[in-house]
C-alpha cells in the first residue's frame, strides 16, 4: 500500500516554478532513504500548488529520519521558490475557473457571500493512501473536516 504526504503551497505555482520543482521532486524520490537503504518512492506536483510524497509500504516504511529528511528537502523548496508548504490554514477549492487557494479569513469571506457553499468541492490534504485521491481527496464542503472548522 502506498502512504502518501500532501504538501499544498499558498499560492498556484508558475509553469516554469512547477517543471523545476517537478524535476527537484524526481531527484529527492530517486534518492529518498530508510536508514540508508532507498524506498520505493516517487513525488509529484499536482495542479501547480500540491506535492505528493508517495512510498510503498510493502516495500519499506518511511520513518522519523527519512520524514525528517523529507521535511528539510521541502524547507528547501519553500526558501528557494518563496512559497509556504506548512501553513495549514491555506485552503484549497475548486472555483469556476479551476483550482484556487484562500487563507482562512478569506475562505470565511467566500463562504459568507455564497461564492463557497456545501457543494463547492474542497481538497481534504490529510488523506494519508494513495487509493484515498480518487475519492476522498476533493469531497464537497458538507463532507468536508472544513465544514466543522467553519460551522
């Protein structure tokens, strides 16, 4: 089975920013490590604002050292592309002209003036397995943990 990690950035990459950080995923996949020894793993970047970290965990689990290692490659794409990959409180949807992403206080915005509403489709980035992106992935906001942050 195939643990993923969601890391979704505060704003929707360039094209040019999402080619080079989808080369740098490719590398730190191929060179990601369980003390010492590789994972099965690979790493890509979806809609230009969601890096997905994937192992296969049939193969080898990532641990404390190789996360902690994950996390120290992703610092470094933050600094280097001044994007923020951590903040929780960034808030993916889809809109009408496709994926957006809002701080909180401005998804509390769109939710009072109707342009968010129990349909709109939100990106839930807690899922933690693969099989979970074709169906819990982007659910509508009544489905949604955002639904009971914003009740």
């Amino acid at each position: 089975m195939k643990r993923i990690w969601i890391y979704q950035a505060d704003r929707i990459l360039s094209v040019e920013e999402g080619a080079q950080i989808s080369v740098e995923l490719a590398a730190f996949a191929e060179q990601w490590k369980v003390h010492g020894k590789p994972l099965s793993a690979s790493a890509e970047l979806r809609d230009h604002l969601f890096i997905i970290l994937k192992v296969d965990e049939d193969i080898a689990a990532a641990s404390g050292c190789s996360v902690d290692s994950s996390v120290r490659f992703l610092k470094g794409i933050e600094e280097k592309y001044r994007v923020q990959l951590f903040d929780r409180m960034q808030f993916a949807y889809k809109s009408t002209s496709g994926v957006a992403v809002v701080n909180r206080s401005g998804f509390e915005r769109l939710l009072a003036a109707g342009e968010i509403d129990d349909n709109t489709l939100v990106f839930d980035n807690t899922i933690t397995y693969e099989h979970q992106l074709d169906n819990a992935w982007v659910v509508p906001f009544k489905e949604s943990w955002h639904k009971r942050l914003f009740a």
